[in-house]
C-alpha cells in the first residue's frame, strides 16, 4: 500500500488536517471549527481542549476523505498559529484559555519589553528602536505574571500551542527552535533572553519554558497510545515538529532560499522575506533578521497585518444578508473604479503589526459619501488590506531589502482573481501561486515526508512536493492609478492615531480573570472522541463539545472566485426583482441529462444560451435513496476549467463529509446536501463548513420526504441559502413532474421570504415551469427537456423563459386578487 503523511494546521478558526502523497498532493482533507472568546476589545482567547477535540477530528476525518488505512500513514506534522501562549499545570493542564496570537491585551507590557534599553535580544524589533508587539511570548508572560499571579505562581510551564499540541500527541514537552526565534527574542547565537527577562522581573520565566528545543523537521517523538486512540491512527507514527503556521507555510510554497518571499494570507497577513545565512536586516516597519528562523541557513525578515482576511469575514458576516455569497461581493467591488471614488479604508480592527506595530490602532472607513454603496465598502477593505501589504515592502526596501522578481502567495486571497489582482497593482510585483494552495499544510507534510525517510533533506521534499502552477502580473494602468488612493491609505493611521489612543485610555479594562479549572478528562472532550469515532465510517463530525453557529463556522477566510450569478437571472425578466431570493428566476441545466463523452461542451452550451447556474449531481451510490453513480470533484474541477457559469452541486450520498474539501477546492459555487442523510446536528455542522468557505449552502429534499417544520424554521431564520425540492426521485432522468412539490414551495415561500432561494429539480418543462415560477421557485433545474430538445439546447432555454414569464405573471396575478 503505498504510504501517505498527514499535514495538520492550527489555525486562528479552525484545524485543518490533509493527506498528502510523495508528489505533494492532497489525496484528502478535513476541518474542524473552535471557538474564539472576546471578553474584551482587542483581547481574544481560545480553550486549549478544543484543538485536542479539533484534531481528532480533523485526522479522522481527513483519512476517511482520503480513503487510506492508518498503517498508511508513514508520519504527521503540526503547525499553529504562533505566540498563542499556554499557561500549563504540573501535569501538563491548562490553568486558563491561552491568550491568542491576536490579543493585545499586553500593550503595556510590550512597551516595558521596548523599554529596555541596550539589550542584544530586542534587535529583532527594529534594529533595536522598537516598538514590540503585544502579540509576543515576552509581554504575554509579563502580563500573566502581573495581572493573573495566582496562574503565574500555578504554571510550571508556559509555552505555545504549538508545544501543547505535541505534548498531547507524543507526551514530550519541547519548544519549537522556529517560534522561539521568531516570537521569542531568541537567537541561535545569543541564546535565550535571560537578560531581559531579568530586567523585566520575571527571571523565573526561564525556568517555566520548556527546556528541550526541536527545529522543524526534526523527531518529536512517537504518537502515544490515547493520542492514537484519539486520532484514529497508529501507536508510535513518527510526529516531526512544525512550527509557526505561516513560517511552515514557506516551506509548503517552497520559499526557502535567499531572495524569495512568501505571502501568507488568511486571518492575517505575513509577508516572508528569505535573507542569506550571514545577513542581518534590520530596519522600522518590519521584524527580523530571524537567525536560522525556519531551517538552518534560512534567516528571514517579517511584515505582517494583524486583520486581513478577518476584516473581509466581518463585513460578510455583519453587514450583510443571508445567502450573499463572497462570489457576489467580488462581483460588486469589481464595477468599482480603483480608489474606490475616494472611499479608504483602514484595516487595522485588531491594532497593527507592521508596518506601524501599534496595538492600539483600529479599523476605520474615510471619505464616506451618499454615492458609495455596498460594493465601494467591500472594495475600500479589499485595497486596505492590499495597501498594507504595499506600505511593508516599502519599510523594507527603504532598510536595503531587495525586492524578489515574484511572491509567491497562498491563502484566502488566493481564491479571489480581483484581490489577487489588486495585491498586484498595489505592490507592482508579480504574484506567483502553486498548486496546493494549503501551503501550512503542504510545508507539515514536507516536515513529515523528511522524517519519514522520503526526502534526504527539506529541499528535496520542496522539489518533489511543491509546484508553481501560474502567475498574476501587475496591470501598469492599475499601479500609476493606485497611486493616490496609497497614498491616503498611508496618511490616514497618522491621522487617527491620536484618536485611537485617546479611546484605549477612556476604556478600562476588566479586572483579571479567576484562573480556569483544567479542562482535560470532561464529558465534552469524551463526546468529541465519541464523535470522532463516528467520523472514521461517515466522515461527517458531529460534536456535541463544539457549539456551531449556522454560517459562522469554517476556516481561515476562504474567498471564492467563483462569477458572481445569485443576482443573475438565466435570462428571465420582469417582475421579478425582490420578489425572489437573489434578484430572478435562474435557469440552471443539468449536467446529468449532457452527453458524458463530452461534458465540457455541454457547459458551454448552456453558457452560450444564458443559463444562470450549471447544476452538477454528484452521486456515490452510497445513499439508499439514490443508488446512481455520477461525477466526482474531479469532474466538477474540469467543469469549472470549461465554463464560466457557476457550478451548483447536488450532492446525494450518505457520506457528504467526504467530498466537501474536494468540491470546494474544485470550483462548487454552491453545495446542497440531503436533509434525509442524518440528525440535524451534522446537517448544522455541513452547512456551517461550506458557507465557512464562501459558498452557498442548501438542503435538498426527496420527492417522498414530507416538508419538515424544522427546516422550515431553518429556511426562515437565514440559516440554510438554498432548498432544493426534488420533484422526482433522485438520480435518473426522464421522469415525470410530482405536482406535490408545488405545496412544499408555497409554504417555503410563505415562511422564508425572498431571502431563499427554492430550487426545483427535475421533470421540470415548458408547462411544469411556469406552475413552480407560480407557486414561488426562483432556481429551475431542467436536464432531459433541454439536453434532449429536438431543436438543441438554446431553444429549450427560450421556451422555458417564455413559461417562466408567464408563471410570473400568474403569480403577480394572483398576489392583486
């Protein structure tokens, strides 16, 4: 059997484990979501037993999309977010939730590490002027010990997610050499800070760290037997040690020689700039040099913005509907000039780390006028974060940084042609992209592959795993005519920081927290493993130990890139509008009634004759209810190379867990699974996990399965995009209209509104279509009648639009009587 390594990611959402092969490519993945606590403005936590919960899952989850055996698996690897800091008890429990990356509620104590004058370890900020980040190892520490002394004086051990995580893989504690140079003023040279810790007051915070230090790639240790148990996998895979989750991320975008860089993008930025071996950097507006800071020989420079793709996700989350999918918002930034008509944007809602590293500083809109609309604010944040990036490279190339021929980049941004476009314009350098663009995951499994004995060395791991598929060039028109609009971005934290600080010194914060009890060994961690189990047969979670929020759930920010088509209308007009979720009513041709020798010709029919969606069925034969087989995310991947409509995805199988991660990554606009597939605990933690990535969510029900009040409350509540109301049985063609259906319309259309859209598939013609357009469907799925038309596909299209104009006008009718 051949042998796989599993690649596992910690980030600021959720943990993300991959399968990957000796090539590099992912056979297989999956995600879990946790939650992030805010008690505070500018403070956020996370409970640590919540990745332990997350990557059980994760990896058996990822195994059963991959479909490998646990005596496959030759190693796995871990990366997490950096500098989230763990207070740990004599026993390796946690005394309270750590203290995320991003919470700056250590400001003060960042300003007394700063403040000691002359210390070889603060050269790492700025050539020694400073500021420090309130993000780091040495201010949290300095905080706990002043603010928490009761845990300060409890914690034999204070380190980093990333060290908890392979403590309770394999029972070693050890610190990570990448995270200590990079977060924790450390350096292979100098050592560690014990002067500074000194001059700070907290001499004992030497003792409290752990004293083994592993570099990434190298053995941790073997996976303990519970650690086992709880993965799914077998005692004693080999665990390599990771690091840093965007530092690893060089290595999975193969970003590991002088004069490369590497763009991170996902809740955060990082900006990576690889510097010869005997370089040292240093400058204002960025950190480094960081000695030996990924591999031997690899030192690196670092810019970073603290709120990047975590900005985009608010203004989704917050400020509109239900259903607006990032597909849409794109398309709305798009029609707006550069500059946005004058509208900029500050991006700064969690402080900033560079090229300013003020924790204080938050986010702002400037230039607001009546002319701006949705789709000016969408882009002002767009270019925010674009034109921080551009004000890093600037600090850095003032310092004597040369700037590389190229970035590669990876991430949330790179799910977007129009960010991607605008980092571009902004910078002027060319973007680079690979193929996986899960590049933390990918560098893990590099990790992993070395220590499994594959590669003789990192670089060949890069070679043989890490790919460069295409290239984003800068637009010269785009640049000169991003010049102003950089320039305001640029003038405009000067401008308010005085106010930012006068708000921070008006609001106190709340008194210190009581310590937490330890969360190891409760009922929620044994249902989580519970839940885990069940993943390895169904691979869907459902955990009663995480508590999802329809449509927050999901990962770092994925933008989809999809064309925009909930406002389109398949060529239908006319009364419509408002009436109907997401504008009119959309024709969507099934792929399934297509010739299968030549798929991708029947896209691009349907395209040609003004279909709004391309609707896909994705059937495995494992469900009982639909025992067809069809076309996989491989075929939905090609689909999307052919056509540019977006790909509606209908998946009937038992175990849609399996396919999510595939069909997201393959180009799905949308994705809907069965109601009838289990409890609606899973179906909550389906939809949660495709709406995280960008994507419309729906529920599709057989002709057979009464209309459930629950998902009628579902529907109504926002919480589900799309309801697909089968009007055959599913999975064949040619089978006659069930009028039944009509009544499960109505009364979706009755609670829900015109928020929803209600998709009616099957048996659908030029009479069947007017009567569902009547009762209230705004999406019509037609495949025999259109690919078996005797005049082709556009004139069925035409007939159809003529019924829906009249359904329309029945329905308009009936609304005056």
């Amino acid at each position: 059997m051949e042998k796989v390594v599993i690649g596992i990611d910690g980030g600021t959402e959720s943990l993300r484990a991959g399968v990957f092969d000796k090539t590099g490519r992912m056979l297989g993945s999956h995600a879990h979501p946790y939650e992030t606590q805010y008690p505070h403005p500018g403070w956020a936590e996370q409970r640590p037993e919540d990745w332990w919960t997350a990557v059980g899952a994760a990896v058996r989850g990822a195994v059963a999309a991959a479909g490998v055996g646990p005596e496959q698996v030759a190693a796995l690897c871990v990366d997490t977010t950096c500098c989230t800091v763990v207070a740990l008890d004599a026993d390796g429990a946690p005394l309270r939730p750590a203290l995320l990356w991003m919470d700056m509620r250590s400001a003060a104590q960042a300003r007394a590490v700063a403040g000691v004058a002359g210390d070889p370890a603060l050269v790492v900020n700025q050539g020694g002027a400073g500021p420090v980040s309130a993000e780091w190892m040495l201010p949290k520490s300095l905080w706990l010990a002043q603010c928490e002394p009761g845990t300060w004086a409890r914690a034999a051990t204070i380190c980093e997610y990333q060290d908890y995580m392979n403590l309770r893989l394999t029972g070693r504690l050890v610190a990570c050499t990448n995270n200590m140079a990079v977060r924790w003023h450390c350096d292979t040279r100098r050592g560690r800070p014990l002067s500074l810790m000194a001059a700070l007051g907290i001499p004992e915070l030497a003792a409290k760290w752990p004293q083994q230090e592993v570099a990434p790639g190298g053995l941790v240790g073997g996976l303990g037997e519970a650690a086992a148990a709880h993965l799914g996998l077998a005692a004693g895979t080999p665990v390599a040690q990771g690091g840093a989750d965007a530092f690893i991320g060089m290595i999975g975008l193969g970003v590991v020689a002088p004069g490369q860089m590497a763009l991170l993008t996902g809740s955060s930025h990082l900006q990576l700039g690889v510097v010869g071996a005997e370089a040292e950097l240093h400058g204002r507006g960025f950190f480094g040099t960081y000695r030996d800071a990924v591999l031997p020989g690899c030192s690196v420079i670092e810019g970073g913005q603290t709120s990047t793709g975590s900005v985009i996700n608010w203004f989704k989350r917050t400020l509109c509907g239900p259903g607006v999918s990032y597909a849409e918002l794109d398309a709305e930034a798009a029609a707006v000039p550069p500059g946005c008509e004058g509208l900029t944007a500050l991006d700064h809602f969690q402080g900033n780390r560079t090229p300013h590293t003020d924790p204080l500083s938050r986010g702002a809109l400037a230039g607001l006028t009546l002319k701006h609309g949705r789709g000016h604010v969408f882009r002002a944040l767009l270019e925010s974060v674009a034109a921080g990036t551009a004000l890093t490279l600037r600090a850095m190339s003032a310092a004597g940084y040369q700037l590389p021929a190229s970035i590669t980049l990876a991430g949330g941004a790179a799910r977007s042609e129009l960010w991607l476009q605008i980092h571009a314009d902004m910078s002027g350098v060319p973007l680079r992209l690979t193929r996986e663009c899960e590049a933390p995951m990918l560098g893990c499994a590099i990790l992993a592959a070395v220590a499994a004995g594959w590669y003789g060395d990192v670089a060949g791991g890069v070679a043989a795993m890490v790919h460069v598929e295409r290239q984003v060039a800068p637009r010269p028109a785009a640049v000169a005519a991003y010049a102003a609009p950089l320039a305001r971005y640029a003038a405009l934290y000067p401008a308010l920081a005085p106010l930012f600080h006068g708000l921070h010194d008006s609001v106190p914060p709340p008194a210190a927290a009581a310590p937490a009890a330890p969360a190891a060994g409760t009922a929620a961690a044994a249902a989580a493993v519970a839940a885990a189990e069940r993943a390895a047969s169904g691979g869907v979670v459902s955990s009663d130990a995480v508590a999802l929020e329809l449509g927050t759930a999901g990962s770092d920010v994925v933008v989809a890139a999809a064309a925009a088509a909930d406002a389109g209308n398949g060529g239908v007009s006319g009364g419509a509008s408002g009436a109907r979720g997401g504008g009119g009513v959309i024709l969507a041709p099934s792929i399934l009634a297509a010739d299968f020798a030549n798929l991708a010709a029947a896209a691009r029919e349907a395209e040609a004759a003004g279909a709004g969606w391309l609707h896909v069925d994705a059937f495995d034969g494992s469900w009982t209810a639909c025992r067809n087989f069809t076309v996989g995310p491989p075929v939905v991947a090609a689909l999307g190379r052919a056509t540019r409509l977006p790909l509606d995805v209908h998946l009937a199988v038992a175990h849609p867990g399996r396919y999510i991660d595939a069909l997201i990554k393959g180009g799905a606009a949308g994705i809907t699974v069965h109601w009838e597939i289990g409890p609606e605990t899973e179906l909550a933690v389906l939809l949660g996990w495709i709406r995280g990535a960008g994507l419309r969510a729906g529920v599709a029900l057989a002709p057979d399965t009464p209309l459930p009040e629950s998902l009628v409350s579902l529907a109504a509540r926002g919480g589900v995009d799309v309801v697909l109301l089968l009007a055959v049985a599913p999975g064949w063609g040619g089978q006659a209209f069930r009028p039944a259906v009509l009544d499960k319309v109505r009364r979706l259309r009755q609670a829900a509104g015109p928020g929803l859209h209600i998709q009616v598939d099957g048996g659908i013609n030029a009479v069947t279509a007017a009567e569902a357009v009547a009762a209230g469907a705004d999406v019509l799925v037609a495949g025999s009648f259109l690919y078996g038309h005797s005049k082709g596909l556009a004139a069925g299209m035409d007939e159809l639009r003529a019924a829906v104009a009249s359904g329309l006008a029945a329905a308009a009718a009936a609304s005056k009587a």
